[in-house]
C-alpha cells in the first residue's frame, strides 16, 4: 500500500477508537473535526481518502476539489449526504458501516414502541404528578400485532429478530431485494403490508423515491389504523400528514427518531405548529436522532469501517 493510496482526510468528529484501527491497518491520516467547508475544498487535492459522518456534504463542487480521491468512508448508515451519481462518474468508492449500529437501531425500535403501546411514558409522567390512573394507562401487547418493516437491509433485519422474540408477526417489504424472506420475516407486497400491518416500521434511506413517502395519501393506503415508526430519515415522512393521521384516527400513534428538520431553532411555521402539536400528544413518542447511537455502536460503526477500507484499498 502506498503513502498516497493510505492517506485519509477524517473531516468529522470521531470516536477517539477509529485512531488505532488506522494505524494497525496501515494507513495515514489527517484528524481534522473542526474544518470548515472552505477549509476542506481548500486542503482536499492531495488526500487519496475521505472519512466524513454527518456534517460534509459531498457534492459535485467537493469533488472538483478532490482529483486525486478514491475511497470516501461514512462513519454510519446513511447516504443521503453523497451525491451517489457524481462519485460513481468518478469511480470513487464508497463505504459505509451499515451494520455497525443495526443492533442500537433494532433495540431503539421495540424500546420506543413497547414504550408507546404500554403508555409507559404518559403513566410515568402521571405518577410523578400524584396521579394514580390504572384504566386510563391500560396497554396493548406486542405479541398480538402485525408488524410490517419497509426496507429488510441491515436495520431491517436486525429489528425483526427482535420482534420475533415478542412472538408477532413480521412482514417485510424490500424493493430491492427477491426471496428475503426469513425465519423472522415474511416477504411481502407493499400493498400486502399496506393492508395488514398493525404498525408501519420505516428502515429505507433517504433518496428521491423515499423523500415524503409517508404523506396523506400513504396514511389512507394503509388499511387498518396503525401505529407508525421512523428510525430511519426524518425527511421520509412528512410532519404535518402524521398530525393529520393522528388527528383523524388513522395512526394509533408515532415512534419518530427523526423529523423533516431536526434545527429545531430553524423550523418553518408549518414545521413548527406541526411539531407543536406531536410534542404534546401523548400518543407520540420522541427521541434525538439516537436510534443508533450507543457507547457500543460508536466503536463497532468504526470497526466496520475500517475492515472494509483494509480489505479492498
């Protein structure tokens, strides 16, 4: 391995873990978290590598600045933030740790739902306050619903070996994949899951088919009123559809991990009155981004990042 073919700009804040992965596997690399994106286009040309999470976005005049990158790495799932077409013009390759925080992400699921079917956080809040309201927190078991999961990758799959403990039903719809169906899950149709599905679980990235799949007319395809999950990018569902959907009757309630605009400080007004009204319905669960972002996931989305940077550059 060369000097140029190992050197890596690492333009995000990491775990301090991914230093000692480098180093063993051979390669060189400059640590730069704070950089800025003038900064960046300035300093790229020379590096062979580029190791970015969630802040760089790599696009058309990134990589103009880049003649000499061939690998891009992302510390995560996602990637949403790399112009996909333009780095393939380029036959640069892309790497991502997928499977580093499936785990997180399938524990966050059943965490989030089990906490909304059991009204676990609205009794909590009761309790503390002095009330003592045993019918008004009556739950619904897992184990009786049908759980349809769109997108069966690496999410996907993990979340639905957790399920199958609660002894429910799978079903999972994959557009991309043929015959995956397994011992947790049964392949399905989106029109079969649309039409038997309890709740809805998104595990899809964030693309120009995905971008506000879940909107008004989704809500109504779907048959029975159900419970909704998005764990995977806020912009795939739209805020105001799911107030709506509560509203109406046709969501029995919301896991939302991620929203359309996670600047909380920079919502639009439409943005703000519908976030206004799910932060204050008890039928709604809500979470920072952190489905998967663990102690542990941190290191392991590392390991697998670096595995898969040795073993082919």
């Amino acid at each position: 391995m060369s000097q140029n073919q190992s050197a890596i700009l690492i333009a995000d804040e990491m775990h301090s873990s991914l230093f000692a992965m480098l180093d063993n596997a051979g390669f060189t690399y400059s640590y730069q978290p704070k950089i800025s994106r003038a900064e960046l286009l300035q300093q790229l040309a020379p590096f062979a590598g580029l190791i970015i999470r969630s802040k760089t976005n790599v696009d058309e005049e990134l990589l103009n600045h880049a003649p000499n990158l061939r690998y891009i790495g992302r510390a995560g799932a996602g990637l949403d933030l790399i112009d996909l077409a333009a780095v393939e013009r380029r036959n640069i390759r892309v790497f991502h740790a997928g499977e580093g925080n499936r785990d997180a992400v399938a524990e966050h699921v059943v965490g989030m739902l089990l906490a909304l079917l059991a009204n676990i956080l609205k009794a909590d809040r009761e309790v503390r306050q002095g009330i003592w309201d045993r019918e008004g927190n009556r739950g619904y078991e897992l184990g009786n619903l049908t759980v349809g999961l769109i997108g069966y990758g690496n999410n996907g799959r993990a979340t639905a070996r957790r399920l199958s403990g609660f002894g429910c039903r799978v079903l999972a719809y994959d557009k991309y994949l043929t015959n995956y169906g397994d011992t947790f899950a049964e392949e399905a149709t989106l029109d079969q899951l649309l039409n038997e599905a309890d709740v809805v679980s998104l595990h899809i990235p964030l693309t120009s088919d995905t971008r506000m799949l879940v909107n008004d007319e989704f809500i109504e395809r779907v048959s029975k009123p159900f419970y909704l999950i998005n764990i995977a990018r806020g912009e795939v569902a739209s805020l105001s559809a799911i107030v709506r959907g509560l509203e109406q009757g046709k969501l029995r309630g919301a896991c939302l991990d991620v929203l359309e605009n996670e600047k909380l400080a920079k919502l639009t007004p439409d943005q703000q009155t519908a976030f206004d009204s799910l932060r204050q319905s008890d039928r709604v669960v809500l979470t920072p981004h952190v489905a998967g972002w663990t102690h542990e996931s941190y290191v392991r989305i590392n390991e697998v990042l670096v595995r898969q940077l040795a073993e082919v550059v």
